[in-house]
C-alpha cells in the first residue's frame, strides 16, 4: 500500500455522505490521507421522503442530491460501483472489475426491506426503499387508474382500484397517507369516483405506530379516517399473490397492489460480509462504533448494532441515529491517525416524526423523561425544520431552497402544511403586499371623501364644473370674479364703516375683514382645483369629446347646475372606493374588486381629474386581477366553496360554465 492513508466510505446514504464530509473538513490541510466514497449511484436519496415521490406529492428530482455536488471542492473522491465482497484481512473492497484497498472503511450501505419468508411477498409486491422503488411504484398506481377507467368487469377494476400497504410503522404509515390525499386527484383527473377506490393499511401488531404513544396513534388513526383510509390491525400476513393477499384468519384482500412496508434487515453486501452480525444483518460494534472484529472497520447508521449501556434494544434505525454517528465515527477516524482519545458513543434521541399526507402529522419529541407531544401544522412544521438543518449539511442553501420549492412552493392540491397560501400554482404571495397597500389607498380616499357625501349631497367635486371644457380659462374666470368680489366688498364695508364709525366701527371691520378672507379663499380654491385639473394625465381629445357629451347628457343642467343623476355617482364613486378598499384588505372577491379598482381609475382618468398617482392604482389594479386573495385571503376559503355550488346549477353542468 502507498504512504497515504486511505479512508473508504461504503454507501452514500444519510451516515455515509455526513461521516464523508466531517472527516473532510477535519483532514482538509492533510495531504497525506486519502478519502473515498464508494456507492452504486451517483446520488443521495432521502429515504424518508420516498412516499412523497411515490404518492405523487413532488417530483422525482426532489429526493435525491448529485454526490458530486454534495462532496465539491471537498477533498472526497466519489466512485461510482457496487462492492461485491470485502477482504478484511487483506484489507480490499472489490467488485466485478475492480478493486479498492483502504487502512480505514466505514461501512455505511444502509438496509433494505425484509419479508419474514411470506410466501409471494418478495415476487408479487412493491418496495419503498430506493429511488427507483418510488418511482416505479408511482407509475404503477398511475397505470391502474388508466386501466380501471377503461375496464368494465367490475371484480378486475376493483382489484386495480384496491392499494394495501403492509406494515403500520413509520414507512407504511406516511405512505398510505400519502396515497390517501393523491386519490382525490387521481379520481378527479381520471373520471373515477372515489367510493370506488379502496386503500387499506394492515399490520401484524394491535396497533399502529408503536413506538408512541396511545394519544399520538389515536390522532393518527382519525386522520386516516377522515382520508377513508381502513385500518386492520392484528393480522398477520400468510401470502402475497397477484391478485391478492392473505391475511392469516382475517380472510383476503384482492387488490393488485400490494405495498411492503413491513420492516428492513441490512444490505445483501453486510448479509454476505465475514463479519460478526446480530438483528438482521446489522453489524456488531464496540461503544467506539468499530467493529468487535476489526479495529479498523466502522459503522454507521443502520448497519449499527450497538446497545448502549443501561439500554435493552440496539439504536434504532432512524436519520438521527446516522448523524449521532457519523459525527462520532469521523472523530475516532480523526483520532486513529492525529492520535488523541476516542469516545464512545452515547446517543440521545429526540423523538420521531410521521407524516400522514402533506398537510398533518403527529410527533413524538423531546429527551428521555421529558417528551411531549406534536399533531398538525406544528408537527410538520417541526419536521421540514429538522429537515433543513439536515439538508444543510449536505448540501447548504442549494438544497434547503430547493426543498422549500418542492414542499412549499411548487406543491399541488394544497399538500402542503400551509395549504396553498404559497404555492406558485395560486397567485404569486408576491402580490399580497400590493394588494394591501392598493386596498388601503381606495379605503383612505373614500372615507375622506364619504363624510362630505353625507353632510351635503349636492355639493359635486368629483365631476367637472360644466364650463369646464377650459380649465385654464375657468380658473381664470373663477380667480377675476373672486378678485372682483373681494373689491367690491371692500368698498361696500368702507362706505358701511364711514357712515357708522360712531356705531360700532370696530366690530364692522372684523365682519369685513372675515368676509374679504372667506372670498380669497373662495378665488384660491377655485384657482387651485382648476390648476389640478390642467396638470393632470393627458386625456387624447376624442375620449374629452365622448366625456363631454355623456356629461352634458346626464349630469349638467340646462341652467349650468347638476343633475340628480350627477349625485347619484357621485356618491356611487365614494362608496365603491371604500368597498373596493375594504375587499382587497381582506381579500375577498379580488378578481372582480380589482376590475372595479381599474374602472373607476379609468372614470377619473378619463373626467380629466386624474393625477398622475393614478397610473401605479390602474397597473396595481390590473396586477391583482389575477385572483391574489387566494393568497392569505378570503378567497382562499369562500371560492372553493362558491364554485362546489356553482358546479352543482344543471344548466352550469350542461354548458360547461365552469373552470377546475
């Protein structure tokens, strides 16, 4: 062997890929030491979210990272192979073509699914504990759908519409859930009716989940109620067939869909090792993790068998048991060539998570004599966060955003633990904020403009005074007959104060001068508003020409005043300002109220009143058409409900006056 260490990695699973990162970061200055990750694909796989995959939750990519991202820039040589024997003596991993020889190998190749010798089991039903299995098995519920759709013996499309899941653990648990939310869009998408689909969850045990709690495994067991989901318990399985399967004296199921999710045992390559092994094909260790059997040979994840001391069962087979002790196997590697004092292993876990579909789950967490208990939002909420810190360690914000993008974001039929509120599939939440601040703008400008409604309904400033087709010229007119007013009162209160100055001189001249204020004030408003009315958008003069006569025509009088109709709108304006105002806010009927926030600024637009702060309320408005109160809004809850009644209007039914 050369003068180099050289450290194997065999598997790429949760503990092999953070053992592989951890001994790189601490040996990233020591170019004497080698280290290689040998496994069959060229990706990671979150064995965990496979259900999700196979349900049809996320897409196929979302559940595995390329290694080659995961280790770049890192000091870890990536080897795609499968290892078919292991030479502890001499120290060499080989395969059919080649050969791998190392002074320090963790083994970390994971486990696969046992089927207890059931007859059939292994040949007639589906895995879930690969990519490819999760794959597969998605494509194989799609198929029995298309095929059920076009079957008319009814015992054959049964069969095909008939989905059992054997094992009530964690696995088996979050998939029959899965499956329990993907049939309404199955059945919707392939014309079937749900009656017709039967899923079923069976285990050997009394009860599901049980590892926890009875108050957690009732809540689980209600949520797969109300998903139509049977639970049969106590029913040991005999045979898997075909077309069936055999539950013991509980009868038969005919289904040709079976889904093993009933345990796991190690790897064919740990089976086939020379190597001391306990609890289907785990290998045994020291509290240092190394093998009983070679010093130089560890162990992480679920090859471990270890019991740690005052324990009665090995570390379980769970993601936090392969980070507990990759982490510790990466510091006793570090130890065996820097030299220093290893440590043992000394796990305390925090607890378990089970999701049932997208959008609950129960939860099991804390430390040993302080656990408590999680249901719904806040247990899913908790395990996308664990989640993310693991995802962060692997590959950092890369994979935490994409993560965010498949659970939260790109999530379809609201399988998410906040429904569809961000969901891209709506309308971007981007636009809440708009919707917010257009909403209020209307709302401000009504209710400044609503108590001079109430207070006189004849007092019009939201229509052009009717000699107002040169606004220029009335502010002119109106500035010269204010100003003429004012000399005119002046005279007269001077003549008034001459010919009383003995009588009270000096309260006329307060009257006087009170009268000449109001009237400037009277010429400056006018000067103003018809300087306003010049300085605002441009109105091309054929939409002038079509205002001017539709005004003249219903709101001006032959005597230069308004019309009852002009009061009318007026006060018809205001009071859609707050309403559209108050709709946007809350989000309730956004689609129309935006068509309505658009129409009036295009009324006020086209009066010629419009300032140019009405362009950002016309494009605000058009932006929101789209539906953004299906965002943190009403709408998110009262249109679903409209439109199932909508849908139910036979001459809707017939001409088809409805969207999915």
């Amino acid at each position: 062997m050369s003068g180099k260490k050289k450290i194997v990695l065999l598997g790429g699973g949760y503990g092999g890929i953070l053992t592989a990162k951890k001994l790189a970061n601490k040996l990233k200055k020591d170019s004497n030491v080698e280290i290689t990750l040998i496994d069959r694909n060229p990706y990671h796989t979150m064995l965990t979210e496979l259900h999700e995959v196979a349900a049809g939750r996320v897409s196929e990519d979302s559940i595995r990272i390329d290694l080659k991202k995961v280790f770049a820039k890192r000091r870890v040589d990536v080897v795609l192979d499968e290892i078919t024997n292991i030479d502890f003596d001499s120290r060499i991993l080989r395969s059919e073509k080649n050969s791998y020889e190392y002074d320090y190998l963790v083994i970390g190749t994971g486990s696969k699914p046992t089927f207890f010798g059931i007859t059939g089991a292994k040949e007639f039903s589906h895995q879930l504990w690969s990519y490819d299995d999760a794959v597969n098995l998605k494509e194989h519920i799609l198929d029995m759908f298309r095929k059920a759709v076009k079957e008319t013996d009814k015992k054959k499309r049964q069969r095909m519409l008939t989905f059992v899941v054997v094992g009530g653990g964690f696995t088996g648990i979050e998939m029959i859930g899965e499956l329990g939310e993907w049939k309404n869009r199955l059945c919707k998408d392939f014309d079937i009716d749900k009656k017709e689909v039967s899923l079923y969850v069976v285990d050997a045990l009394p009860k599901i989940l049980p590892i926890f709690p009875d108050k957690l495994i009732n809540k689980a067991e209600r949520r797969l109620k109300k998903l139509d989901i049977q639970i049969i318990t106590s029913a040991r399985i005999t045979e898997v067939a075909k077309d069936s399967v055999t539950l013991g004296d509980k009868g038969s199921i005919d289904t040709n869909t079976v889904i093993w999710a009933a345990g796991v045992e190690g790897s064919d390559v740990v089976g086939d090792m020379n190597i001391n092994q306990e609890g289907r094909k785990r290998v045994v260790t020291n509290e240092k993790l190394q093998s009983v059997d070679h010093k130089n040979v560890y162990v992480v994840g679920d090859n471990i068998f270890y019991v740690p001391e005052g324990e009665e069962r090995p570390v379980p087979q769970m993601v936090e048991n392969a980070e507990h002790s990759a982490k510790l196997v990466a510091h006793n590697i570090y130890t065996d060539i820097k030299g220093g004092e290893k440590k043992a292993y000394k796990p305390a876990f925090h607890g378990a998570m089970v999701c049932i579909g997208g959008r609950y789950g129960v939860a099991h967490l804390g430390a040993p004599g302080k656990f408590f208990t999680l249901s719904g939002f806040f247990a899913m909420f908790v395990k996308h966060f664990i989640n993310l810190v693991y995802f962060f360690q692997v590959a950092g914000f890369n994979k935490c955003w994409s993560y965010l993008m498949h659970e939260i974001f790109h999530i379809k039929d609201k399988r998410s633990l906040v429904g569809g509120h961000f969901a891209k599939s709506s309308p971007n939440f981007w636009l809440v904020p708009l919707r917010l601040l257009v909403g209020y703008k209307w709302l401000a400008q009504g209710l400044e403009k609503l108590p001079k409604i109430i207070k006189d309904p004849s007092h019009i400033f939201l229509i052009p005074p009717p000699a107002a087709a040169d606004a220029t010229s009335a502010a002119s007119t109106a500035a010269q007959q204010g100003a003429e007013t004012v000399a005119q009162v002046a005279a007269d209160v001077t003549s008034v104060a001459s010919a009383t100055a003995a009588q009270g001189a000096s309260a006329v001249s307060q009257a006087a001068a009170a009268t000449v204020a109001d009237a400037t004030s009277a010429a400056t408003a006018a000067a103003d508003t018809a300087s306003n009315v010049a300085a605002g958008l441009p109105v091309p003069e054929f939409i002038q020409e079509i205002v001017g006569w539709s005004m003249e025509t219903f709101f001006y009088t032959s005597d230069g005043g308004y019309t009852v109709l002009a009061e009318i709108f007026q006060a018809g304006m205001v009071i859609a300002e707050v309403i559209v105002g108050i709709l946007l806010i809350i989000g309730l009927f956004t689609a129309v109220s935006s068509i309505v926030s658009v129409a009036i600024g295009m009324m006020v637009w086209s009066s010629g009143m419009a300032s140019y702060e009405m362009l950002w309320y016309l494009g605000g408005g058009i932006a929101l058409i789209g539906g953004s109160g299906s965002v943190f809004g009403l709408d998110y809850y009262v249109l679903p409900l409209l439109k199932k009644l909508w849908k139910k209007i036979g001459i809707v039914k017939k001409y088809y006056l409805y969207t999915d």
